[in-house]
C-alpha cells in the first residue's frame, strides 16, 4: 500500500469521524465509545498495512 493511499485513508476516517461528531445527535457515552472502536479499528488496520501486525485470523486465544 502506498503512502498516498494510507493519509487519502486516514484523511477520509478523520473526517468522517468528526462528521459524525458533529452532526449527529447522539449521547456523550455512545460517542466516546464509536470514537475508541474507530481508534482501535484504525491502528490495527495501520499496524497490519505496514508489515507489523500479522495474519490476525492465524491467532488463537486460550487452548
């Protein structure tokens, strides 16, 4: 992936995320929560998109 396409990607989930901050009526709570998921969700696609994080399907958790 180039790193073009990585800030186009970013640019595009930052506004959208401040979009959605803005303009939709929703609960302090609840959007605390979308704002950590998307966090969450965006670091792992980073992490997976420049070699450091692995086949996430390949792990296993408990025995």
């Amino acid at each position: 992936m180039s790193l073009i396409n990585l800030v186009i990607t970013l640019v595009v989930v930052g506004v959208g995320l401040w979009a959605v901050n803005t303009y939709v009526p929703m609960d302090r709570k609840i959007k605390s929560i979308l704002n950590l998921v998307v966090v969450i969700a965006v670091v792992v696609w980073l992490l997976r998109a420049l070699g450091v994080l692995g086949d996430i399907g390949g792990m296993r958790i408990g025995g």
